[in-house]
C-alpha cells in the first residue's frame, strides 16, 4: 500500500468518521483573514458552543458550512463527504452544485433575522422543502409540519402569516422548518439576539427540547451563557479565527484557562 | 370652432380603431413584454458571465434607441409579417426592456435572507424563484409594470409609421376629411384617458390584493 498520498479522504482519528470535520480551513474576504487554517472536529451527536468576542469568525465558521460562504481554502467533510471541494489525486477541486446540494440536505440552519418565507403561511413555510427537497407526499408533509409546529406550541398559528406573529414565534417556526428536513446536523446562529427579552425563554425551552429529545449534532453561537452551559457537550472560545480554549463547560464557564476566555466571560456575563 | 355634429361622428369610428388596435396592441404588447421582461431580469442574474454580457448589451441597445426606428426596421425586414404582428412584437420586445429593469429592481428588494433559507432547505433554484423570489418580488414590481403598460398604450400612435390604422391616425384622417381636428382629437384624448385611469386604479387594486 502506498503511504506516501494524501488520501482523498480525511484522516481519521479514534472513533471513526466525525459528523463535521474543517481540515485546514482558509476564509479570507477580500484582503482579510478571517479563518486562517482552522481545524476542528465535532463528533456524531455532539453539541458545540462556539463563543468569542466580535468578529472572531463565529458566523462564518456556521456560514461556511451551510455554504452561504465560499471557501478560500481547505476542506469541510461531513461524515466523512466532502462539502463544497474534494481532493481528487491530492488536488483540491470544487464540487458541482448537485453534489453540494446532496451533502447539504443533512444540514440545518436557524437564522438571527428568522427569515421566513413572507408570501407563504406557517404551515406553507414548514413544509416547502419537504415536498419540494425530500419528495414527500403533500399529506405527509403536512402532517409532519403539524406535528412539529404542535411540538413548538405554534398548532394555533398554522394559517397565519409570519407578519402576524411575534418575534419569538417567527424563530419558533423557522425552529420547525429546520427540523421537518430531519437534519442531522443543525447551526444556530444568534438564534434569540434578535427578540425582545420576554420572548427569549420560549425559544430557548423549544430549543432544549429539540436538544433532550433528538441526537442531532448541534453547532451553536449564543450569548445564552446559561443555555450554552445545559445543551452543550463543549465550548469553544474563538479569537481572531482560532481557537485558544476548548472544553466542557463547566470547566470553560467557571474555571478558564486562558486570560482571554477570563476577559470575555467577564464581559458578556 | 367647435361643432358637436363631428364631435359626436367621430366618437364610433374612433372607438372602433381603439378597440380594434389600440387596444389590442395594448393588452398583447404588454403580457409580451411582461412575460419577456422576467425571462431577461432572470438571466441577468442567473446566467455565466460570459452570457450575461451580450444580453445586458442588447437590452441596452434596444431601450436606448428609438422605438419608431424598430418599428421601421422591423417591418420593412419582414414583409411577411402584418403590420398588426409588427406592432405587437416591437412594442413588447421594446418595453421588455423597460421591464426587465423594474423587475430587476423587485428582486433586489428581496433581502439576502431569503435566498439565504431557501439555500439553508437546499431548495434547488426553480423553486426557490418560482416560490419564494418571484411571489415577492412581482408584488413590489407591479405597480411599475402597469405605468409601462400605460407608457405603452400612449405610444400606440407610433403605430403610423407603419400604417397601422389606430386611433389617433384615424382621428387625423377624420379631421382632414371635414377640415377640423378639434373634435376627432379630443375624442381620442378622452379615450386615452378614459382606458388609462381605471388601468391604473386597477392596478393598485391588485396590488393591494396581494399584499399579506
Ligand atoms: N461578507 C463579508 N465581507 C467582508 N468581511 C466580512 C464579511 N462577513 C464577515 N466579515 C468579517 O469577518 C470577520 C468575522 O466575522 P463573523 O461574522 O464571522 O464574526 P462573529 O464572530 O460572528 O462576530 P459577531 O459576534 O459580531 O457576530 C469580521 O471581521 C467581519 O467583519
Ligand atoms: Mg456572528
């Protein structure tokens, strides 16, 4: 067996193929680096706080690999697939859009802004892309929408515009919409920063919920430092694009090592 | 001086040129240019550079230069086509262009977030135009579409240059028959008005219809 070429795969360490794995990742925007070659994994089931002061690349880090960002450099996999470029021969290539497309459908992504669909009822929202992505029957969509729409404690609302609705309710809805593509991984980005105060806690409930009752892989950017703390497995604290400190949360929330992770804790708590 | 006699012979022969052509023009020219103008204003966006170009250059061409010109051209290029089919034509592909740049508009009112989650549910592009962009975007571009509309039946009487009989060529005719142009024309005006105006109203009616 030849060892000397990069297999076109990613390396594996113990435990398998992880859900999500950034090998080297480079995202520049114009003349700035953002993410200068980033490298972490995230394994199956696994829920990751990414925390770290502004403009530290959170946001692109979630963008990235909902591939609302093209990537400068390096590679995602996702399970081991590669995500928007593979290395063929030990060449980097860029995947054609029907291949993104395949690996992308095992991700979710709730947005600050919620950004539903205005011209289309709740009930319209959730199920779009399962009949339209997944092929599913209209009555199964439906019935799965209501289901999930039940779960978020929106059943009464599955007619109505998103104009009509809250800020928190809009968020719970996008909730629903996310989970009716059965995600296997799932990016929360900010997900309450854009509620008023009141409306936080339900968003946050339907987000535990999600949390306690599925294995889905979850990467999520909050200022909740008490929901980061009950769903997630670890934190990991960012600057300028790299991570100086990681762990589990109560180690990283209580008792950091690094100065900075002190600093910023201090601020935000 | 102003004689009713004319006035009220004018109103049947200048009703039925507005019928028969103007209006006829009218409604087809504008669902051609409506339906033109969104196939251009997505290509724009949505085809390669290399492609887009040469479409940005015709539409160009074609909405800076003047319309009697095409119409000229066009007709004296096919002489197999009527007259009528002419008229239709150049007048659609002409304010396609128009509305092509409302439509273009429209679409980047809608905000980043929305194409956004239709790529996040990794809806393929067609549904994410035909049932999240165009819904939204079509809301926002049709009160302009209609003052297109209106802008084009106003041009109709460019019609004469290749001797398409409308309404105002017919009101000219019936004024030099009876050597008074006064009332054929007012006639004409009224009818210009009288079509433009509930056009109009009708216009943000429907609008309003579609707002949610
Ligand atoms: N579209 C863009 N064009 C140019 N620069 C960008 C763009 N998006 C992000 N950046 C820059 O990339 C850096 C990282 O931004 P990012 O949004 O990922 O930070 P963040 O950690 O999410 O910050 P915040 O906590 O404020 O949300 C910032 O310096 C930002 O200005
Ligand atoms: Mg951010």
């Amino acid at each position: 067996m030849p060892t000397d070429q990069t297999p076109d795969t990613p390396a594996q360490g113990n435990g398998g193929v992880p859900r999500v794995q950034f090998e080297d990742v480079v995202k520049r925007f114009g003349s700035t680096t953002v993410l200068d070659n980033l490298n972490f994994t995230v394994g199956h089931g696994e829920r990751v706080t990414l925390i770290g002061p502004s403009g530290s690349g959170k946001t692109t880090i979630l963008r990235l690999l909902m591939t609302l960002e093209h990537l400068t450099d390096g590679y995602i996999w996702v399970d081991g697939d590669p995500l928007t470029h593979a290395r063929q021969d030990g060449k980097r290539v860029e995947l054609r859009s029907k291949q993104i497309a395949q690996v992308r459908k095992r991700i979710g992504m709730v947005f600050q802004q919620f950004n539903l669909f205005p011209n289309m009822t709740v009930v319209d929202n959730v199920i779009e892309a399962p009949i339209h992505v997944l092929g599913q029957s209209k009555e199964q969509a439906r019935e799965n929408a209501l289901s999930l729409l039940d779960k978020v404690g929106l059943s009464h609302r599955v007619d109505a515009h998103p104009s009509q609705l809250s800020g928190g309710q809009q968020q719970r809805v996008a909730i629903a919409r996310a989970m009716a593509m059965d995600p296997e991984i799932l990016l929360l980005d900010e997900v309450t920063s854009a509620l008023d105060p009141e409306l936080v806690g339900d968003v946050l409930a339907v987000l535990k919920d999600v949390a306690a009752s599925t294995d889905i892989t979850m990467l999520i950017v909050t200022h909740e430092m008490q929901f980061a703390r009950d769903v997630s497995d670890r934190v990991m604290m960012f600057d300028s694009g790299h991570i100086i400190e990681e762990g589990h949360p109560d180690k990283i929330f209580s008792d950091p090592d690094h100065e900075r992770t002190q600093k910023f804790l201090q601020a935000v708590i | 001086m102003w004689d009713n006699q004319l006035f009220l012979e004018s109103i049947p022969i200048l009703l039925e040129a507005f019928l028969k052509i103007t209006l006829v023009v009218t409604v087809l020219s504008s669902i051609l240019a409506a339906l033109l103008g969104l196939v251009w204003a997505i290509g724009l966006r949505e085809l390669p550079g290399w492609a887009a170009a040469p479409l940005r250059f015709v539409l160009d061409f074609i909405r800076m230069t003047p319309l009697p010109v095409h119409l000229l051209v066009i007709y004296y290029a096919f002489n197999n086509l009527s007259a009528m089919t002419v008229g239709v034509l150049v007048f659609g592909v002409h304010y396609s262009t128009y509305m092509a740049e409302s439509y273009r508009a429209g679409i980047e009112s809608i905000r980043k977030g929305q194409w956004e989650a239709a790529t996040a549910l990794s809806l393929p592009a067609s549904r994410t135009w035909r049932a999240v962009i165009l819904p939204q975007a079509i809301r926002n571009t049709l009160p302009s579409l209609g003052n297109w509309a209106i802008a084009m039946f106003k041009d109709t009487p460019f019609l004469i240059f290749i001797s398409v009989p409308e309404m105002v060529t017919k009101a000219r005719e019936f004024g030099g028959q009876n050597f008074s142009y006064v009332e054929s024309m007012t006639v004409a005006g009224v009818l210009f008005l009288v079509a433009s105006y509930p056009t109009a109203v009708l216009m943000r009616k429907l609008e309003k219809k579609l707002a949610y």
